[in-house]
C-alpha cells in the first residue's frame, strides 16, 4: 500500500524530530560561543542543502521574514541552553504548540478544537513529568529564553503553511542569516581556537542536526497542518533521552517512562483526529 501524503508528512516530521534530538550529542562538548556555533552549523547544512537540492532560492519578503524568524527559534534555543538545563530549555521551547493555536485562532478568527486544548495539556504534562527530576525555575534568563524560542518555534510553524510560504527557500534564507551574523561576529570578537573534537561534532551537527532536518521539516510542513508538524516534531523531547542512554549511558527514571507514555499517548490521539481532515 502506497503512502498518503499525509501520511509521509508525520514520517517527515519523526525524521525532523530525531535529527533535532542530536543537537545535544554533537554540540555539548564544542568550546565555542553560540554564535559560531549556530554560524558554522548554518554553512555545513547550506553546503549540504545545496547539494541535495538544486532549487533556487526565492527572496521574497516572506520566505526573508520566516528565514529571519527561524534564525532567531535556533538561536534563544542555543543561547537557553547555555543559561539553563537541557530539560527546561525543551520543555519550555514547546510552549511552541501553545502559540501556534494563538496564531491560528487570531489569524483565522475561531477559537482552537477542544481535542487540540486536549493534546496540548497531555503533552505539556507528559513533558513536565518527563524531566520533573531536572526541572527547575532558577535559571529565569535561560527559561526566559527558552519561552522566546518557542514563540518563534510555533510562528516558523503556522507561517510556513501559508500559501505564500516556500520552506525550502526560508531554511536556506535561515543558513545565510546564520553565517552572515558569524562573519560580523567573528569581526568583533576573536573565535576560539578550533580543536579536531570541535570539528568532528560540528560537522556532524551541521549535516544531521540543521542540515537533514531543514530538508524533512520542509517536507512535512508541506503535507500536514502546523499544529500537527509541531506535536509530532515534539517527540524530540523522547528521542533525545534515548540517544543519551545509547551513546553516554544516561538511564531513564520512572518519570522519564511516564511521561513518555503520555507524549507518545497525545501524539496517537492527535494523528487519529486529524486523520481525513484537510487544511488550507
């Protein structure tokens, strides 16, 4: 049986997540500011979405305005990191599916499905129980910007559903942004030497976690709603624990397992209600 669109659109969206989920292997140990590492991240994955695709970019005011958008999601995500835990930092960055149902209520002028209400306070309970053991509220900067990046997480969702929207062209847009504020970076301030570790990792972030997944999310943004995209994308949060089991032997608690369930749990109940439905 042949896939629906639909239907790859959610297995795009799961390969977006698991790329993303990476982002923590590769970067943690890199001694380098979050500007060079986003900048240099951006240059891998434009080489490598330049080659996987021939498309031209299209400049227009739009696909500039979600480039610029995604660059600022990626950034307050990289910065939040560094100013509070993993756990609070993605947590509190998929508020994300909180804005993008207020963008979508004032754009469209209706109040959001009870069942989306529904997803949303499951999932935010089963991330909350998932990482309770680290989460705290001390580091108010860092969750200060998680919460930005998660507006600008959700908006990068909601607009690139539009039908002025060109994914493709805004995640590229998003790279030469990246690496243009590197160079006036770099200008100003003298980047730290680069050791072989350094190269490794950021390589292999910048091909996996921007590169491939700026290629996935540009094609499940394409085939499902927003909302949609933005909660199945959310199994990030579950596939990042166990690359840490697999690659540096953390274990999950009995939290970590429940709150799993219940990601897992709202993200069946979201794909069954969306099943058949459609979306301008």
């Amino acid at each position: 049986m042949m896939m629906t669109q639909t239907g790859k659109g959610y297995l795009f969206a799961l390969i977006t997540a698991l790329c993303w989920s990476t982002s923590g292997l590769f970067v943690k140990e890199v001694g380098q500011s979050s500007f060079v590492i986003v900048g240099i991240q951006a240059l891998i994955a434009l080489i490598f979405n330049l080659l996987y695709t021939k498309e031209k970019i299209r400049f227009t005011a739009f696909t500039m305005i979600v480039g610029f958008i995604q660059f600022r999601m990626h950034l307050t995500f990289v910065l939040a990191n560094q100013y509070t835990t993993v756990g609070n930092a993605i947590v509190l960055q998929y508020s994300s599916m909180i804005f993008v149902l207020i963008y979508q209520s004032i754009d469209q002028r209706k109040k959001p499905e009870m069942y989306q209400i529904f997803v949303i306070l499951l999932a935010l309970t089963g991330m909350i129980i998932f990482f309770i053991d680290g989460f705290s509220f001390d580091s108010i900067l860092g969750n200060g910007l998680a919460i930005l990046s998660g507006a600008f997480f959700g908006l990068q969702f909601y607009l690139n559903t539009k039908e002025k929207a060109d994914a493709t062209s805004s995640v590229k847009i998003q790279y030469l942004i990246s690496i243009l504020v590197l160079l006036i970076y770099s200008i100003k301030n003298p980047v730290a030497s680069f050791t072989l570790k350094d190269g490794i990792f950021l390589l292999a972030a910048g091909i996996i976690t921007v590169g491939i997944s700026g290629i996935t999310f540009a094609k499940c943004i394409e085939r499902i709603p927003a909302f949609s995209a933005n909660v199945v994308c959310m199994s990030e949060v579950i596939f990042a624990p166990i690359l840490a089991l697999i690659f540096l032997k953390e274990w999950f608690t009995m939290h970590s397992l429940i709150g799993a369930i219940l990601i897992i749990l709202s993200l069946l109940y979201n794909m069954y209600k969306q099943k058949g439905e459609k979306y301008v």
